[in-house]
C-alpha cells in the first residue's frame, strides 16, 4: 500500500507536474541519512516521497511514537515511518542509530527543522545520529524556486563540528523554500557551543 502513496504522489508532482529529481548518489551507497530541507510546508511530504519514488529507493522516516497508534498511523507506517519513544530510556540519536544495524541498507530521512514553523536554527539530531551509526549524510533539498529535488553530495561528518555545521548551513543557503519566510538555514549561533 506504501508503494501506491509513493507513485501517486510521483504521478501528481513529477509526471504531470513539473518537478524533477537531480541525483548524484553513487548507486552503491546502501546506509546514510538524508536530511530534506527546506520544510516549511505539508507539501514537502508528497514532493519528498515523489522523489523516492524515481530512485526505486524506499524512504523512512522517524516521527513520535503517538503518531503511529492514531488513526494517521496507517499513511505513516505505510510510507515508511519509524516510530521513536521519546519516553524510553535511550534518546532519539540512540534509538535512530540502532536502525542501521543488522541490515544491509537502509536510509533514514530527517527534516533537520523538526517543524514547518520559523526556528532561530535546526535541529542538530541527524548529525549526530550519523556520527553515532557510523554513516554518510546525503544532503538532499527541495528546491521550490527551481521545482528540483536533488539528492546531492555524500558528506562524511568529521571530528570539527563546528565546520561541519558551517559547510551544511552553506550548502542550504541556496535552496528556496515553499514559505521563504519560515526558512531558515541556521546550524548553530557563533557565541553557542555545539
């Protein structure tokens, strides 16, 4: 049933529709998190697994365990959520990082905005949970300018945090959001440690 979401939303945004996906993912890449960024509109969602659908790739996610017991939670297992339990005794980059293990591919998209709101800057999770499983970042964005999602550079998180978040704040400091107004690139303030 996930598949049919994933083409249906294909068939609206990109057959018909005038978005297209630019990917420079080496075909042999099999673990790595991908953030998506812009988000500040629900229409993110279909033009994210619209996208996925052109990769053959299946697309998960994490979203707050409540969502998944909900009468939502049917569309959010089906299109490939994870649930994660904010109250359980490991945090989020810990629960996250285990979904690598004891499997040969899996990719974990992360909005590293967290909301569709204004925020003084991102949510730093997907890093971290990269670093903590031992994989790649794909730094992919949905461009609304353009109407281009692109899977794009392969970035390996390094011991410098600092220029890391830097880099990754400049590379999405290109890209146009649905609602420009609530987006906002920012990984860290100079005078805050990360």
């Amino acid at each position: 049933m996930g598949r049919f979401f994933y083409w249906l939303a294909y068939f609206l945004w990109y057959k018909i529709g005038p978005w297209k996906v630019v990917s420079k993912v080496p075909k042999d890449l099999k673990k790595a998190v991908i953030t998506a960024a812009p988000h500040t509109s629900n229409e993110d969602f279909p033009v994210g697994i619209g996208a996925w659908y052109t990769t053959g790739l299946t697309a998960r996610f994490i979203a707050k365990k409540s969502l998944f017991d909900g009468p939502m939670g049917f569309i959010f297992k089906s299109t490939g959520g994870v649930p994660i339990d904010r109250k359980a005794s490991k945090n989020m980059v810990q629960q996250a990082a285990e979904f690598f293990k004891d499997t040969d591919s899996f990719f974990l998209t992360i909005a590293p905005e967290g909301t569709r709101a204004l925020l003084p800057r991102w949510k730093t999770g997907f890093y971290y949970i990269a670093k903590t499983a031992g994989v790649p970042i794909v730094l992919a964005y949905m461009d609304f300018g353009k109407q281009e999602v692109g899977f794009d550079e392969v970035f390996y998180p390094t011991d410098d945090v600092v220029a890391d978040f830097k880099y990754i704040e400049k590379f999405y400091s290109q890209f146009t959001a649905k609602i420009p107004e609530n987006y906002n690139p920012r990984m860290f303030d100079e005078q805050e440690k990360v």
